[in-house]
C-alpha cells in the first residue's frame, strides 16, 4: 500500500478539485486532476475538427502536460506546454466529448501512462478522477469516494459557470450530469463506482473546509 497517494472519486460537481486544492494546500502534495485531460482530449478534438484521436496523440505528445494553480483561491490549470487550456475546457461541448472519448480503450490506456508518471513529479499525490482508486491508483491507502445530488451538483455548477460570466439553464444543466452520470456509470471500461476499500462520503450537506477536515482527520486517525 502507498500512503503518498490519496484517491477521490465520484461524479463531477461533487466537490473534488475543491477537495483535492484544499488537501493539497494543507499537505503540500501535487494535484492530478485526471479529468481534465479527458477534457483536453475533447478540447483538442473540437480545436482541430478531428474526432481521429492518433492525430489529437501527435499533438498532446509534442508537449508536457502540467497542472498548476495560479493563485491562492484559483481553480486548478490544466498546462499543454506553456498554453493554459483552462477557460476552453470547462464548457459542457467539451465535456460531452470527453466523454465520448472516454470510453474508448486506446484513449484510456494512453492516458493510464501520463497519469501514471505524476506519481514521480511530487512528495506526495492527490488524484481526483473517476477510476483513481479503482484502475490508476489500486495501491493507494487513502481512497475516497465523494458523492451529492445531481440538484446540488447542478446548482454547485451554475454558480462555476455565473463566475465565469456565462449564464445556464437550471433544468438542462442537471439532465445533462445526469445523462452523463448514466453514460460514466454504466460503460464497460472504467465505470465511474466505488473502490471496495473506498470511503464513501456524501458531501451534499456538507461545506467544502468540513470535507477537507473530514478526510484529514480520517486519513490521520
Ligand atoms: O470530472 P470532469 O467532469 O472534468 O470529467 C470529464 C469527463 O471525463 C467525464 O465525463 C468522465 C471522464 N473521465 C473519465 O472517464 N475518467 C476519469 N478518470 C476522469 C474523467
């Protein structure tokens, strides 16, 4: 077992990157935010109107992916060498492509080795994804698996998009995590389910600093 590497899964809006920032802050271990290169793989398919993903390969491969945060209350950047692709992944067009690549095997075992390698570029890791404590990370001694409604997610992410200026609709907002919650859950490769040695927290009722004491004091104890 590897008691440098803390696994959060679940389904997005739950509260994981906020998790992962939060954690990372306090043990000053690196992030893996293994959605967003999924996002990336979406992003670039859109970019360069290519659904083919050896050419989207070609492309990543050129460069080193790199997560960064840029300021203290900032989400986390996902770097393709020195561009920030931040503000063009975080849209639901690239999310539903994400996806859609998702499922694909060649896409999930050439990911499997970039997120693998960040297990070498820090004291410790904290991977938020959907497969962490299940594919990426089995030997991981903290698992976490972080569930909410999809209301509460949908609402969590409106309040992402209004910051960002962009306005939404409520209603299709929540079908569309939960049509992809479906898709995530029910797909053969990589379902999005529980570790069987995974905490399961529902942080629907829950702040985001009781989350981050919450996993502390179960990681310390
Ligand atoms: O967490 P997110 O919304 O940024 O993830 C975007 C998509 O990527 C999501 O629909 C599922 C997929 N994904 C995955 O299949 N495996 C992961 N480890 C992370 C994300």
């Amino acid at each position: 077992m590897n008691s440098k590497i803390i696994t959060i899964d679940g389904p997005s809006g739950v509260g994981k990157g906020t998790l992962a920032k939060n954690l990372s802050d306090e043990l000053d271990w690196i992030v893996l935010d293994s959605g967003s290169l999924y996002r990336m793989v979406g992003y670039l398919s859109l970019k360069n109107d290519t659904k083919d993903f050896s050419e989207i390969r070609k492309i990543i491969n050129k460069e080193e992916i790199s997560f960064k945060f840029l300021s203290k209350n900032s989400n986390i950047s996902l770097f393709l060498g020195e561009d920030d692709l931040s503000e063009f992944i975080r849209n639901e067009e690239v999310a539903k492509l994400a996806s859609e690549f998702a499922v694909i095997p060649e896409v999930r075992e050439y990911l499997f080795k970039i997120q693998r390698a960040f297990l070498d570029k820090g004291k410790g890791l904290i991977a938020d994804g959907r497969d962490m404590g299940t594919i990426l990370f089995p030997e991981a001694k903290y698992k976490f698996f972080i569930t909410a409604s999809a209301e509460e997610r949908a609402r969590r992410r409106e309040n992402q998009l209004k910051e960002s200026g962009l306005s939404v609709n409520m209603r299709n907002l929540q079908e569309r995590i939960e049509e992809r919650d479906k898709k995530d859950s029910s797909r053969e490769i990589s379902p999005l389910v529980p570790a069987e040695d995974a905490v399961v927290i529902d942080s629907s009722n829950i702040g985001i600093y009781e989350l981050k004491d919450k996993v502390l004091n179960l990681i310390r104890s």
